[in-house]
C-alpha cells in the first residue's frame, strides 16, 4: 500500500464512532450501570413523580448539536435533566394506568441486547431462535397448538390491530390484501368496556369505527352476552358481515374479564374469528389462583399480551399469538427480492418474525423477556402477579372501612376504583376528587389514574408492579383522605 493509500485508509478509520480510550469508556460504563442499579434499589428514597422545572423544559429546546460532547457531560445532562422526571412507574407508589415495574435483571438483558444491536426482523441467527423459543413457552402456557405462531410487537396496541388484520383476511380472503373489502361490509365486535384501541384497530384496518360494535356490559362489566347475539343477528340480518368478536382478560377501567369459554362457544357456533385483549389479565395464566377466571382463553384464535405489564418485563415487550398460523403468516408475508430466503448461510431460517408483521426493523424484545421468564420462573411470577391482587383487595377492604371513601366497581383482580365523599353541600364531586389525584400526583406519595365509571370520577389504582405491598396503598388511603379534608375545610 503506498503512502497515499495508507493516509486515506487512516482518514476512513478516523470516523469510526468507537471509543479512542476503551478504558476511559469503561470507567464511564461502569458508573452509569452503579449508578442505575441505585436508581432501582433505592427507589422508595425518592418521589414517585415530580414535574419538571421550566429550567428543566428549556434544556430540551437546544439546537440541533453539531460538535461532540464528552461523554461524561451527557451522562451529567442526563443525571440532572433526565433521570429524576421519569414516569415513576418503578416506583412502588406508581399505582396508575396498567404500567409493569420492570427488574434489575431485565435492565441488564437491555443493555446486552443493545450491545448486540441484532435486527431481529428475520434472517438465521440467534435472536431469530431466541424469539421462537418465546413463541413456544406462550403455546405451552395458554394451551395453543404446535401450528401456532408468535410475534413480538410494541405493545397490545399494535397486537389488538395485527389480529384484526389476521381476521378479516381469514373473513375475506387473501384478496383482500389487494383489493381492499371490494364492497363487503364486515362488522366486529367488542364490550364497551373494551380499550379503545380496539376501536382505533378498526380505524387503521380501513373498516372504520362504526364497524366495531360496542356491546352493553353488566354489573360486573363484563360483555352481555345476550346483546351480543342480538347484534350480530341484527348485522347479518342486514346484510352485513360479522367476523370477529374481541373479549377482554381484564378491562382497562376495572380489571373485569369477559365471560371468554361463552364467547367461544358463541364464536365457534356463529363462524366467527375470537380474539382476547388479554393485555395484562391473560399472563394470569401464570398463577394457579387466576388461571380459572380466564376459562375460554385457550380456545381464542389469536390473544394480543404485553410482558411489559404484569410480566414485568421492562418495557416494550407486546407479543402477539395466533392458534393457526398459516392464517397469520397469510396476512403479512410480503415477498421480496430483498428478503429472498436461502437454504444456508444468514438468509436462511425462514420463516421470518417479519412474516408476521409489518415490521421489517426490530429489536431485540425476546431477549429480556427471556432473561426474564429463565431468571425468575413461571412459579415465581405466578406468586408476584397473584400477590398483586392480594394486594388489590387489601386496599378494596381499606376503602370499604372508611366513612369517607366509596367504592365504585367490583374487584375483579389488581384495580381498585373509588372516590372521596366530598361533604361539603353543593359541591362539584368529580372536580373534588380529579383535584385529590392531581394532588397525589404532586406529592410525590402515590401515582395513581383516573377513570370515569357509571358517569361518575373515579380514582383508579391499578397494583401492577411487584413492588407495591399494603403499606403503599395505605400510604395512598391516608393522602387521599388528608388532601380531602383539607379541600373540605377550604
């Protein structure tokens, strides 16, 4: 090589993005990871959310940087600016929305998981085979067949909409991804009391919103079945198309779960795709005292999960399963030049995880999953997620013991919705208590939702992480019932 040679190869390595000093990186390396695992071990020494200072704010409207910084004044950035205005769902009082706590252990499989940097679109390698022995263990759990397939998405989100899309090619059929309905009117149907992304799924899938039927639920909101039956009769009747039925394994207000062996049978007798939300209520397969309330989930044709929620798995970790999967693979397989598949070599292994979604670019979710279910074990998480809802009728019980307080829904397994008696005459009730959580909220004791059930405000605490114990709860009771009094005597 001659001189020129060299000094241009010097000038193209020169641009790498490596560390110059690998050990100066390390150093920095090894604070960060001290510096996290202190962040979750000594999490109850902080609040559980604080808003952020308009200081704060403004440091996130720099421009764009054009020079480097040092890495030790990013990380400083980030222990200042960034670390202490996180959710909080770590924290043992982050009682709202359905958000899992994560782990230790799930944090280090992200960081190993990142330091491989695998696409795990598809191709033969090991994250491909990672994910696969993922599929497997969901089979086993919910009793799917060995036709089954799996697929790692964002969240139940993206789940609930793939499934929808898996439904109406299996209602339609494969034409559809080329022709659109071509003039057919499909109708699907889900409870009221479903999440709404079940609607949006409706939404994107091009069927509209008007296609989801919302079905009256009962006292313990759970979908009428009766209802049910009249409305697809009804559709059917009309001239419509009814293909999928969604029930939901914990509903997102109050944690109820669909009577789901009934909407099978129903769905088998009418023809009819079954779906289950389980999106946090169907890993209760894990724990023997909350398996049985999900009696039907193994006769589903596709359920849409997230380990991220009672799994604990730290976030996103979505998963879809669908008990055919040659239906499923059917529905987003798109052959390409590109993506050709070889008997050897890495671009062999096919089928791919991109077969069974739309995304091509994906990381490595299987991994920390993985980590999690090998480190712990299904007994172990099965305890965690029974002692939530433990914990769940622990502060019900708390509620039902003061004068002050009201509960306004059925505990069916970790939510717990209830308000305060506000004593004062002509008050807005519902303003009194959305003032109470935002008090909480800035209090930095607990961290719980809100919700609105039978038209009336609700403060809702959902018991997800495997953190929170009743002294947390009762630490939420006592705040709810001082920032009370104290608005009653304002």
């Amino acid at each position: 090589m001659s001189a020129t040679q060299r000094a241009g190869a010097d000038r193209i390595e020169s641009t790498s993005l490596d560390p110059q000093d690998w050990d100066a990186f390390r150093a920095d390396a090894h604070r960060m990871l001290d510096d996290m695992i202190d962040y979750i071990a000594e999490v109850r020494e902080r609040p559980v959310w604080q808003p952020m200072p308009i200081e704060v704010q403004a440091s996130f409207r720099e421009t764009l940087p054009r020079g480097a910084t040092p890495l030790a004044e990013v990380y400083r950035d980030f222990t200042d600016h960034i670390a202490p205005y996180a959710t909080g769902n770590v924290h043992p009082g982050f009682m709202g929305w359905v958000h899992g706590g994560g782990t230790a252990v799930g944090m280090l499989a992200d960081m190993l998981a990142a330091g491989l940097n695998a696409n795990c679109g598809g191709r033969n390698h090991v994250g491909i085979e990672v994910e696969r022995q993922i599929v497997r263990w969901v089979r086993e759990l919910f009793g799917f067949p060995e036709t089954a397939s799996g697929v790692f998405v964002t969240g139940s989100s993206m789940a609930n909409a793939m499934a929808l899309l898996v439904a109406r090619t299996h209602a339609l059929g494969p034409q559809v991804r080329d022709r659109g309905l071509d003039g057919a009117v499909p109708t699907a149907y889900a409870s009221a009391a479903a999440h709404g992304c079940v609607t949006q799924a409706a939404d994107l899938a091009g069927l509209g919103r008007d296609a989801l039927r919302r079905i009256p639920f009962d006292d313990r909101h759970r979908m009428d079945i009766g209802a049910l039956r009249e409305q697809i009769a009804a559709d059917r009747a009309a001239g419509l198309k009814p293909f999928l039925v969604t029930g939901s394994a914990g509903t997102v207000d109050v944690g109820a779960i669909d009577d789901l062996a009934t909407l099978a049978e129903l769905c088998r007798d009418e023809g009819l795709w079954f779906h289950v939300d389980g999106a946090f209520g169907s890993l209760g397969m894990l724990s023997p005292q909350i398996a049985p309330k999900l009696k039907g989930l193994s006769e589903a044709n596709s359920v849409a999960l997230d380990f991220h929620k009672w799994g604990q798995v730290n976030y996103d970790a979505g998963f879809l399963i669908v008990r055919d999967g040659e239906a499923h693979r059917a529905t987003f397989a798109a052959p390409a030049a590109y993506l050709r598949r070889e008997t050897r070599g890495l671009a062999a292994g096919s089928h791919w995880p991109c077969d069974y979604g739309p995304d091509l670019s994906r990381g490595f979710r299987a991994l920390k999953t993985w980590f999690t279910l090998k480190t712990y074990g299904t007994e172990r998480l099965g305890a965690m997620i029974a002692n939530t809802c433990a914990v769940a009728r622990h502060l019900e019980a708390r509620v039902r013991r003061e004068p002050k307080l009201e509960l306004l829904a059925p505990v069916e397994l970790n939510i717990v919705c209830f308000r305060h008696r506000d004593a004062r005459e002509g008050s807005d009730i519902d303003a009194f208590n959305a003032a109470i959580v935002a008090d909480l909220h800035e209090s930095g004791i607990a961290a719980p939702s809100a919700t609105t059930i039978d038209g009336k405000f609700a403060i809702r605490a959902a018991i997800v992480n495997h953190r929170t114990a009743c002294e947390d709860v009762d630490r939420l009771v006592d705040a709810v019932l001082r920032f009370g009094a104290a608005r009653e005597h304002k």
